[in-house]
C-alpha cells in the first residue's frame, strides 16, 4: 500500500515534509516522493501524517470493573484520538497485573478485545513487599514497560508504598534492569490535610485542599531522592505542580509526565465544572499551567499521557465530592488536545510535538525499536490530521464508556481523520471504528534498549 501526498512529521524535522510512504505487512519500508507501483494507494491530500500517538499512562479496568470501562471501548475511544498504542495500569483490574501470572492472564483477556497495540505496567503495592518481592519484579521485568506504585493510595486492595519500601523495591528493579512509576502524593500530609479539608465543606475546593502543592512537591522529592541515591530509573506519573516537575527536571535518573487536565484546567475551575473535574491528584492553583506548558515544551517534563480513567454518571454524582469518583475519560483527546492548544497554538513546533504524543515514551519504555516515529522498518502505526479542520468534545459521543467529561462543549482546533494501526485503518472520521476486536497487539519492552 502507498500513502500518497502526505504532509510526512520526520522525526527531528521542524515542519513537515511532502512525500509518500510504502507500507507492505504493517511496517513502513520506504519513505519518498512520487513511490511508483499500482499498490492499493491512500490519498493524503492536505492532512499531516504522523505517528500514531502512544497513551502511556491508561486505566481500562478490564478484567473486573467493565461498568467504568473495558478494553474494546477504551481502545476504541484511544484510537479516535490518534492513539496507536496504550499502556495500561496494573492496579484498575480484577485480579491485579502483579506477577508473571495475572499478567498472562490479564494478556489473555484483553488481547480479545483491543483494536490498537498495547503494553501493560506490572503493579507492586505496599502489602507485596514480601519474600517474594524481588521474585515478581524479576518476573514481570520482561512483560510489562515498567512497575507502577502509590506513594499516596487511593484502593484499599493496592495500598501505598513507604520510603523504606520504595528504597527496597528500587534497589531490585535496577538489578533487574526496570523503571518504576509512580504516583507522588506525600501520604503523611495527605492523611493529615484530609480530616481538616473535610471539615471545612464539601466542595471541588476543600478536596483541593486536601492534596495541594506541597503533597506532591513533598512526595516527588522523597521518592526521587530515593532513585538518585540507588542510580535506579524512575518516572513521577501525573505532575500537575510546576514545582514537582522542577524537582524531576533535576534529577539524573527520573523522568516525568504531565497531562492534558493539568495544563487546562485549575482549582478555581471546580466552581464551573464539579466533580466531572474531580481526579487524584486534582488539579492544583492557576499559577501552575503556564510553568507546566513551558517546561513541556522546553523538555523538562519529558511527554503527556491521559491518566485515563472514567467513572459512570451514578459514580460522578454521588452528592458529595468526597465520594465521587475521581478520574476523567481522557485517552480521546490527549493527542487532539496537544495538537490544538500545544502545536497549532504555538507553544512548540513539530519536533517537540512528535516527541510529546510519541517518541519519548517509546524511549522511556523501551519500545522505540517498532513504535514511536515515521522510519524505515516501524510499524506503519500513523495518524492523518486535518490541521484545518475541528474537534467538538462531547461525552455522549465518545467512543469510551465514559462520558462525564470536564470538556464538555469544548471545541479543539485540527480534526483526526485517519487512525492506522500496522497498516490497517483501524479509525476513519466518517466511518467510525473499523477493526475487530482482538486486532490490537500486546506489546513488550526490547530488553536491549538500556534506559
Ligand atoms: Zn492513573
């Protein structure tokens, strides 16, 4: 197959390039102009190709919770948004993605279902950090892209990890040769604030309150100081504080993400919006998103992920902010959502664009070998975009089982007209999904990347 009069985004290439691109059995085998050939050909006509963008941070929920969402819907509703491959949390699902074993199984299950690529991250909690620790971190180092923990949790079932644990576990996965994630909520101030916020009203504001700034900054130091002593890779998950992503910026050996709802969205917008805004950690005060957009595009926080995460009507209206659900579905419009406000708005150019939505994370999880750029021998994982065009977000009709969504009415400049999956168009703007179930494919990390 040809793809014919693109507007190709190269990798390191500032603006976009006219060309073609020959596909044949899911990889991209060359990249030209005018490529002859009476292949099946794609016109590209006015729409920027570029590579399919990677969610490295989703909450599908699948097996066990699928009232919230399931892996068909979530991948679905990914590759609406230009997501070519996710990666999903380990603590979200009925049993837990902890060993060698609920990972295969988890596989199994899900593999049924997605329409695009995926990885998984394998979980340690609190209540893992026993004799058999480093067994399941040896274990799941080949499967999964890394081991995500809490240093605040959240689930009873997946509790927290102390400072002296984390110094345990780190010391493990570097033996092992394996990044750990984590979600940075300084536990001590958090369990203090709660009560004292609570007491104070219910509303967006007071749960803002119970885990301001200082929580994550707090945490992130803690946590990072503990990798930078040990020489043991880490990545901070969800940074919505300008402050932590300094600390992280910092640092030799960790990395971090930022995303969408963090970079549009502040406490003060709780007032507006409710609870369809209420996500762990919240968003933080307005002075946050100018530090966090600059710092994005500057590289100092290395990519964005969704933290995709939906909860049902009933779940995100519970009559109290302190029971409802917190998470957001974000994974459809992490990449329109970048494009838009980050790219066509001029906060960076294409380069740091294609790093953004693709290429670090591919290098940070060691995928880079098949995904995360338009070259030679990749996977022909692509999405074309209509620079002209627009997106209205509306949760009724995403593709998602979550439809509560702080976007609700927003309209996002370009327009995802094609999503393409190793070749295959799995997403076209008019046509809606167009794979089976069951075509996406489980992704694992290439061990001889170094991190
Ligand atoms: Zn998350």
């Amino acid at each position: 197959m040809i793809v014919r009069n693109a507007q190709l985004a190269l990798p390191n290439a500032d603006s976009p390039v006219g060309g073609d691109l020959r596909i044949k059995d899911g990889l991209i085998r060359e990249i030209g102009t005018a490529l002859s050939g009476s292949d099946e050909a794609i016109d590209a006509e006015g729409l920027l190709v570029m590579p399919g963008a990677i969610d490295p941070h989703v909450h599908f929920f699948d097996p066990g919770y699928n009232h919230k969402e399931d892996f068909y819907h979530g991948t679905a509703a990914s590759a609406s948004g230009g997501v070519t491959t996710v990666i999903d949390m380990p603590d979200t699902s009925d049993p837990a993605a902890i060993d060698a074993a609920s990972i295969r199984a988890k596989r199994d299950h899900v593999a049924a279902r997605a329409v695009i690529d995926f990885g998984f991250f394998g979980g340690i909690s609190g209540l893992l950090c026993d004799d058999r620790l480093e067994q399941r971190i040896a274990e799941m180092s080949t499967e999964v892209c890394g081991i995500k923990t809490y240093a605040t949790s959240g689930a009873e079932h997946f509790p927290r990890v102390s400072h002296y644990q984390y110094w345990r576990i780190l010391e493990l996965t570097r033996k092992h040769n394996c990044i750990v994630l984590v979600h940075a909520e300084d536990f001590d101030y958090v369990n203090g604030a709660t009560p004292d916020a609570r007491a104070g009203g219910d509303g967006g504001m007071q749960f803002y309150r119970s885990r301001p700034e200082i929580a994550e900054t707090l945490s992130v130091f803690s946590v990072s100081e503990i990798a930078e002593q040990l020489g043991a890779q880490m990545h901070i998950v969800h940074l919505g504080t300008a402050r932590a992503a300094e600390i992280v910026a910092g640092r030799r050996f960790s990395s971090g993400e930022t995303c969408p709802q963090y970079l549009e969205f502040d406490c003060n917008d709780f007032e507006r919006i409710g609870a369809a805004l209420k996500i762990t950690p919240p968003v933080k005060g307005p002075q946050n998103k100018a530090a966090l957009w600059r710092m994005l595009a500057e590289g100092a926080i290395d990519f964005v992920a969704s933290d995709h995460a939906p909860g049902t009507v009933e779940e995100k209206s519970t009559g109290s902010i302190w029971t409802d659900y917190a998470g957001i579905p974000g994974g459809p419009i992490l990449f329109p959502y970048v494009f838009s406000e980050g790219y066509l708005a001029g906060r960076f150019g294409l380069k740091r664009l294609l790093q953004i939505c693709s290429q670090a994370a591919a290098e940070r999880y060691r995928i880079a070998d098949r995904k995360g750029s338009i070259a030679v021998g990749k996977d022909a994982d692509l999405v074309f975009v209509d620079p002209d065009g627009t997106t209205l977000i509306r949760g009724a009709d995403s593709l998602s089982k979550g439809k509560v969504t702080p976007y609700e009415g927003r309209t996002l400049r370009g327009r995802v007209i094609r999503t393409m999956l190793r070749g295959n168009t799995v997403y076209h703007a008019d046509q809606g999904i167009l794979s089976e179930p069951g075509s996406g494919a489980f992704v694992r990390p290439n061990l001889d990347d170094s991190q």
